[in-house]
C-alpha cells in the first residue's frame, strides 16, 4: 500500500442567477492537506465560547462592533475556533488572547477598507490610508502611549483612534504574555509593515487585467498577511528562527508557497461568494476576470495551481529539517499546523456559506 494522503474535497453550489449565467450548477475541486491522516492533532476547543465572549467584549468596548448589529453574528460563526486551529496546539489561555486580540483587529481592519464594516467605511485615497497605517506600525515599534493615541489630531480614517488603541491592547498583551517578545518581534513587526503596505495596490496603480498572473498572485500573497500571522503563531509556541534559517532560499522559497496556499484554499472556496458580490480580488477571480478565463477552468487551475504548491512545501520542508535539525522540525510542525489547521477549518466552518459542501476523505497517493 502507498502513501496515504488527506484530501479536502469541495462542492460551492451557485446562486440561481450565477446557474442561469454560467450555466454549471457547482464548482467542485479536491485540496491536497500538507500532512497526511493523524498528522494534524484537533485543538482543544472546550475554551473557545468563554474566549469568543472576551473577544466580543473587548470589541465592543473599543467601539469596534455593536452588539446589536448583523455584523456582530460574524464573530459569533467559529472566529475564535479559527484561532485555536492556526495555533495547532494546545497553549494558556493568555497566550490565545494575544492571538485573538490580533486575529480581531486584522479582521476589523480589512473590512474596513473592503467597505463590510458597518460603522466605518473608508472612501478616501492613499495619502489617508499610508498615514493611518504609519501610525499602526509605530505603535508596534513603542513609539506612542495611550496619551499620544487620544491627542492625535483627526486622520481621515474610519476608527482610527478606535483601531489605534485596540493595536495598542494587543501590543501590551503580548508584552505581558511573551516575556521574549521584546528581543523577538522584529520579524512580526516587518511581516504587518508588508502587509499594509500592500494596500498600495488598491489606490495607486490596482493590479487588474494590464498586469500579469504573476503580480496578481503576488499581490494577493502580500495582502493575505499571513506571515505576520505566521509570525505571531511561532512566537506564542517559541519557535525561533535564526538568522541563517531566515536568509536560506529554500526558506524563502518556503514561506512564497505557503503564502500561495493560504490565499488559493480561501479563494477556491470563496469562489461562489465572490462572483455573487462581482469582487476581484482573488486568483480565481483574476483570472476570470481579468484574464478572460472560463469560471470552471479558473477554479481548476488555481487548484492545480495549490496542489502543485501543497506538494513544494513538502519538498522543502524536508530540506530544512535535515539543514537545520531540531530548529528547522519545529518551524516545519508550526508551519503544516498552521495550514492544515485553515484548511481543516474551512472544512468544519460556516463562513463558505449552507451552499457549500467540504469533507475529508484519505485517498492513497
């Protein structure tokens, strides 16, 4: 007998309209999970309600989501159980805060500017949204304290101030919770600078059919901001990646992959919600889109396209395991965790919409 492998296979029903338009009645595919079946441990879960409600009410208290609103149901729908199974293991309680408090924030943020928050929609320009950003990244580098943050002076952004101190909360909560974060953070701190940078993209010159594939994929890699999240994971599990590990190509050509997975499972699975809103910010919908692909023939050579990616990872990681030994196994667990946890959560989550059909099955490879 062979290899066996996980896959996460998928059926995204489409609207009536799409039907009609299209005319298919589902898109379906099979993802490839990085580890095969008991590679991936299910995380504790018994703590996520009383977390979800801390998270809830700090939110709220931040003036960042009315507990009265629809909106408020989104953080209700497994968003504290996506934290769990990034993390892929078991960690105090305190730790997990710091990772919720960052996981809000950056969801809050990115509605923001995708115009789905209710309170504050952002219709302004770049100059506004690099200044805010500015200020967000500074407050990681300890450079204003709570005084600073209430005498800013008005900046032409959406909860601004809200959003300030919340980065503030979290800032202090790792501080607390992470006695090495100090010495550490660097990596973290860079990895968020990439990923609201990347928002230049929106405002200056967007990336759309005039660019290749190429700079599609790499704009949504950026935008994602996984590796700060992937940052954030390792440092609340201490994983230390030295200097040597980091400047190594099969390192960097590691964390591109990875990149490209995480952005590729959401797009794939997201493609019936996509098309129904028009939006085209994904490889699924770049290509279509912009491209002029087929809808079917777009699901399927982004699969392909995450698959291919899925089985690189493996390679590589098998190289920084024999180069790096014990430092190179720990960032290798922490990294197929992380990706198989969001794809076995997708699996199990809500949020693709009772559309949606996704399961597990083992198939030998």
């Amino acid at each position: 007998m062979g290899k066996v492998d996980l896959m996460t296979e998928f059926s995204i029903e489409l609207s009536p309209a799409m039907r009609d338009k299209y005319k298919i009645k589902a898109l379906k595919g099979s993802v490839l999970n990085l580890q095969g079946p008991g590679g991936y441990i299910t995380p504790d879960l018994s703590r996520v309600e009383k977390e979800e409600d801390g998270l809830l009410d700090w939110l709220t208290h931040r003036g960042l989501v009315d507990r009265n609103s629809d909106y408020y149901l989104k953080f209700k729908n497994n968003f504290v159980r996506l934290s769990h199974f990034l993390v892929g293991m078991n960690i105090s309680e305190e730790l997990m805060k710091c990772f919720n408090l960052f996981h809000g924030w950056t969801f809050l943020h990115d509605d923001i500017l995708d115009d789905d928050h209710p309170i504050g929609k952002y219709q302004g320009g770049f100059p506004q949204v690099a200044a805010a950003h500015e200020v967000f990244v500074d407050i990681l580098k300890d450079k204003y304290g709570r005084d600073h943050i209430d005498n800013f002076p008005p900046v032409d952004f959406p909860l601004f101030k809200e959003l300030c101190h919340a980065m503030k909360d979290f800032h202090r909560q790792m501080h607390n919770a992470v006695p090495y974060y100090s010495s550490r953070c660097t990596p973290f701190v860079e990895a968020m600078t990439e990923y609201l940078d990347s928002y230049i993209f929106y405002y200056v010159d967007p990336i759309n059919g005039r660019y290749s594939e190429e700079s599609g994929k790499f704009w949504l890699r950026c935008n994602t901001g996984w590796k700060a999240w992937l940052e954030i994971v390792s440092l609340l599990r201490d994983v230390t990646v030295s200097q040597a590990m980091r400047k190594d190509l099969y390192f960097c050509r590691l964390l591109v992959a990875s990149g490209d997975v995480i952005c590729c499972i959401n797009d794939v699975l997201g493609a019936s919600k996509d098309l129904g809103k028009g939006k085209q910010d994904t490889l699924v919908m770049f290509k279509h889109f912009r491209k002029g692909c087929n809808i079917e023939e777009a699901q399927k050579q982004t699969v392909d396209y995450l698959n291919e990616q899925v089985k690189d990872i493996r390679l590589l990681i098998e190289v920084l395991r024999r180069r790096y030994e014990t430092e190179g196994d720990a960032y290798a667990r922490t990294l197929e965790d992380f990706i198989d946890g969001y794809i076995i959560w997708c699996s199990t989550c809500q949020r693709y919409g009772g559309k949606t059909s996704i399961s597990l099955k083992e198939v030998e490879n």
